[in-house]
C-alpha cells in the first residue's frame, strides 16, 4: 500500500505546500518543506506543524562546541510526527467514477501522530549518536482505509474530527494488542517498574486514554500496548494522567485512572513497583469528572487538583465522544478543588477549594515543618488555550496573541487539622459536602456546615512559563529553580506569536534569571541533567533541548549550562522534528 505522507492543507489565509519525502541509501525517509511566502504576519513556526521523516538507522552527529565529560545516557522525546494522511477515494464523474486524492488532517496540536526520538550521548568522546522512528504506522494505515479514525476508547484525541459515522465507531470500538496501532504521543518515561534490571530496557509512551506503549529502548520499535486496568482490574478507568510520578526513595509509580459511571465519577489511584509488578489499590476520589493532565505527590501525600472543565452531562459524554474538548465545558462560576490523599493511611483525608482556573502542568509540590503543602502549578485563568492550539489557529496565525500562564504557588494550610476535621463528617455525606459547597449540584440535598478550607496563593514570578522542568533530585522537597519555555522580549510584544525562549526562573526572586533565544527559533522542553553525585547544588547540570529553526526549516539540539543557559554544544538534525507541546525522558549511564 503506497505510503505518502505529504502534507496539503488549504486554510483561510495560507496554503502549506505538500511536504517532499526523499529516502537515503540506509532507507531513512527525510521531510523537506518548499520555502514559501508568507502571507500577513511573519511567523516562521507555521512551518513547524508539518509531517516529519523518520532516521531507523543511527547516525552520528556532528558536535559543535564541547560536551560535559560526564554526559552519558540517552535522552528520548516524543511529540507530533504526522498531521496530514492522505487516502484515495471513488468519485462520480460523468464517465463514471474515477479516483481521486484527498487529504485527512488533525485538528489538534496534541493530535498528531507521535514521532519518538533517541539521542545517545558520550561525553568521553564527544559524541552524539540520533535516531527516531514514527510509531503508529498502521494507525495511519487505518486512518488511509477509513478516511478517518475510528476510535477505540474515550480519551482518544484532542480536538479532531474523526470523520466517521456513529455505525463505524460502533463496530470499530475493538481493543488492539498491536502497539502499532495505538497513538502515545503525550508523554516518554525510562522509569517504569516493568522490567527488572539485566532486562532487555524499554522505554514507555504514554497518552491521556490510560494506554501505554512499550519501545525497545534501542531501535524504538513498538512492543507492547497495554491500558492500566490490564495491569490490576481495580485500576479501573478510562482516563488517566500520561505524567506519572516516579519515586526514588520508594521506588513507586504513581497514577491514577478516571472512572465514569452512572452513579458518579472516581478518581483510582495506584502505585506499582518492581516487588509488587500488579500494584496496589491507594484511593479513590469521588469528584467530578474533568480533564486531569497532571497532579502532584510529596513524601506523605498526593495531591488531586480538579479545574472547573467539567464533562458534559455528569461525564457521561466521555464514552461516546471521539474528542477530550467536545466532552468538557468550563464552568467559571466553580471552584477548584485539592483533593489530598494520604499515602501512608491511603485515603483522602482533605479538600480544599480556590477560585476557577485551568493547568496543564504542575511543577513541583512539598511539605514544611509546620504542617502546609505547598503546590507549585503553571495556571491559565481560563481554558481558551486548550482552543487557541488547534492546527488551523497554529497553522495560520489566527490566534494574535496566546493566552499567557502564570506560575502560582497555592499553600495548603494545616494538613493535620483539616484532616481531623474532614474525619468528622459522615462517609456518605463528604461527597454532599463538596457538592453544596461549590455548586449545588443535587438541588434536593440539605446544605451542611463544613466549609472548605480555601487554598490561597501567590505568584511566582513576573513572566510567562510553560513546559515546566525542575532538577529531579528536588522533586517533592522545596527548591529554587525552575526552567522552561517562555517569550522573548520581541515575541512579548508581536502578535501571533508562540514561545520562543528557553529561560531560568528563580521563584526566591521571583525574576527570570538567564534565558537562551535565537531568531526565529522555538524551542521544545527543556530536560534538565544532573551533575552525577551533587545532589545540593540545584542548578548543576544541563538543559537539552530540541529546536526548529523557522526561516531555514531545520532541527539541532542544544546542550546548555544549567546555571547560566549559555550554550556548551549542539548538533544539526538530519530531519525536521515538528514543533512539540510533549515531553522527554534522559536515562544516565552511572
């Protein structure tokens, strides 16, 4: 079956060219995009959002500058890879039929199909080895035979219209044990408590329909696809967090699973390590039903926030929807809640409320000697950025000015006290509780007493931030620095613009401190590495960090000093890596 993977996608103010696949002596496929005149507003990233190749066989890259000599591990990303699926279809025409090319494109920035990528590095020698493959060839193979997606499970997509009838998502709702055909494109872990150590290692993709992808962590070809409640049935759920927390000092994998069902909504939270590979039961949290992307764990507690984007309908619209967007709708007027879980007692034992906003991502979460929780979170005040990222917005520039977050630290005051008083109200009347409390949800229920304690807040900082990355060795304990995206003094003042800085936040002074931009160029998450061995100086260490180029559509990598974000080295791509919203893993050679 032919596999053409251009892009063509005609939009109100600007047409992308179809994308060029060329293929090289070692049979690795490479993206190469016509230069074209932009129409209206300069924006080099549009070029960003288009089909990429694929490099199967390693190649050694290029270094320029000098790698740190203890700089040795992999680091593996993943993020959107294919866009634009073309098929062919029978037309009508006046001799009869004939064929003709059309093309299926998604509608979401977080839709597109993932491309997962390996950078090996060798600091001894200097030397970068890259490699990447796309990994659901036969979900596009699908997509080319359906004009469409016919999707399996609730969670599925974004914001994409599925182009099916409701008939083909009946009967095309079968689950999949082929990992080739389950799109993981959110999130990539090396610690997963799956495999023992002397086991061939893998890497993990993760997506927001609690499905997981097992890699070979060498040559990245799919090997497993499993969902959480194939692990221990009690995980029940069809939505869970695709950023799990990994704990050192334990050595727990921590998440949860969103169940829907008729009575309500629970939030199943588990853990599972290397002894007890079928896990463990923690919690359940009965709140509504919303879209989680992260949460936050600390040494004695876990920490549930639910935004006011509920589901429609109780949540009922979850399991029959193809879209997360066409399920939710944000309710201003609510509250957010923390729900806190006990990990040593394994049970909610608080809830506090703040006024209505939206996260994707927490960024790190601890405890003090006198009894708060202090819970650090990149917020919008709004959910207009889950819309203002579609591929059509992103695509044409539509979107003048994206909505711009804000670091907040919320502080949960007196863990114990409000713990002992939440143990007083009646087990069946608790849910009541926060019902009459923040909406009033069961009109024919009596009010109750117990107000919630109000989680309040400060600001961290006086800039913008996404993609939020600490040192691990402070996660869960309190710490300084935080590194991310951000705008760039120019960016800051041009429409249309997206993030296209990598800064250093110190939130003791609430300042940007350090930050690396180049011309038209937009930078993916920041993954910081550690010095091996210092585990007191936070900043020791470095960010790597992949890049498009815009004007000269291309890809490097850079490797940058943590501490003053000044570059050390960086290496040219051999293939275009299309901008990314996803995340990166580095597992260290010790």
């Amino acid at each position: 079956m032919e596999d053409d993977n251009t892009t063509n996608v005609e939009l109100n103010t600007y047409s992308e060219p179809p994308t060029i696949i060329t293929e090289d002596e070692n049979g690795n496929t490479h993206a190469e995009i016509p230069t074209v005149e932009i129409k209206k507003l300069n924006l080099p990233y549009r070029k960003g959002f288009s089909n990429a190749g694929e490099t199967l066989t390693p190649v050694e890259l290029k270094v320029s500058g000098e790698l740190p000599s203890w700089l040795s591990g992999e680091l593996y990303t993943v993020g959107p890879g294919t866009y634009d699926i073309k098929y062919t279809r029978m037309i009508e025409s006046e001799g009869g039929f004939e064929s003709a090319t059309e093309t299926f494109s998604m509608g979401h920035w977080f839709d597109g199909l993932p491309l997962v990528n390996r950078f090996e590095f060798d600091g001894k020698d200097g030397k970068i080895k890259y490699r990447s493959r796309i990994t659901s060839r036969k979900y596009e193979i699908k997509i080319r035979d359906h004009h469409g997606i016919v999707t399996r499970h609730p969670f599925t997509l974004f914001k994409t219209h599925a182009n099916q009838t409701p008939l083909a998502k009946l009967f095309g709702q079968k689950r999949t044990d082929k990992p080739e055909m389950e799109p993981c494109s959110v999130n990539i872990s090396t610690k997963f408590p799956f495999y023992k150590s002397g086991e061939k290692p893998k890497v993990f993709c993760q997506n927001h329909a609690s499905q997981v992808v097992e890699l070979d962590a060498h040559d990245l070809a799919p090997s497993r696809v499993y969902s959480w409640n194939d692990i221990n049935p009690l995980f029940r759920g069809d939505h869970a967090s695709p950023h799990p927390h990994y704990d050192d000092n334990t050595g727990e994998l921590i998440n949860f699973n969103m169940e829907v069902y008729a009575l309500g909504t629970k939030y199943n939270f588990f853990s599972i390590t290397e002894k007890n590979p079928n896990g463990e039961f923690i919690a359940s949290i009965s709140a509504k039903a919303s879209y989680v992307h992260s949460f936050a764990v600390t040494q004695r507690f876990i920490i549930l926030v639910v935004f006011p984007f509920h589901g429609k309908n109780a949540g009922i619209n979850f399991k029959w929807s193809d879209n997360i967007l066409d399920s939710l709708t944000y309710r201003p007027e609510e509250s957010t809640l923390f729900y806190v879980i006990s990990r040593a007692e394994k049970q909610h034992v608080a809830t506090y409320r703040s006024e209505p906003c939206f996260a994707f991502h927490h960024i790190n979460a601890f405890e003090d000697d006198d009894d708060n929780l202090y819970l650090d979170i990149v917020c919008y005040d709004n959910t207009e950025i889950c819309y203002d990222l579609s591929l059509e917005n992103l695509r044409t520039g539509l979107v003048v000015e994206l909505p711009l977050a804000e670091v907040r630290r919320y502080v949960l005051q007196n863990i114990q006290v409000e713990s002992i008083k939440f143990s007083k109200i009646p087990q069946a009347t608790q849910l009541e509780t926060l019902q009459n409390t923040v909406v009033g949800l069961f009109k024919n229920v009596q009010p109750v007493t117990y107000p919630l304690p109000v989680a309040n807040y400060v600001r961290c900082l006086d800039s913008t931030l996404e993609l939020p990355r600490i040192n691990p060795k402070f996660h869960g304990q309190k710490y300084r620095y935080v590194y991310g995206i951000g705008l760039s003094a120019k960016a800051a003042t041009q429409d249309g613009q997206i993030w296209d800085s990598l800064i250093k936040c110190d939130l003791d002074t609430k300042e940007v401190i350090a930050m690396w931009s180049e011309e038209d160029c937009y930078p993916s998450e920041p993954v910081f590495v550690p010095v091996p061995g210092n585990d007191d100086d936070e900043d020791d260490g470095v960010l790597l960090s992949v890049i498009f180029e815009g004007q000269k559509v291309k890809s490097y990598l850079v490797v940058l000093d943590a501490k003053t974000l000044l570059e050390k080295a960086r290496v040219d791509l051999p293939q275009v890596i299309p901008l990314s919203f996803g995340h990166g893993s580095f597992r260290q050679n010790i």
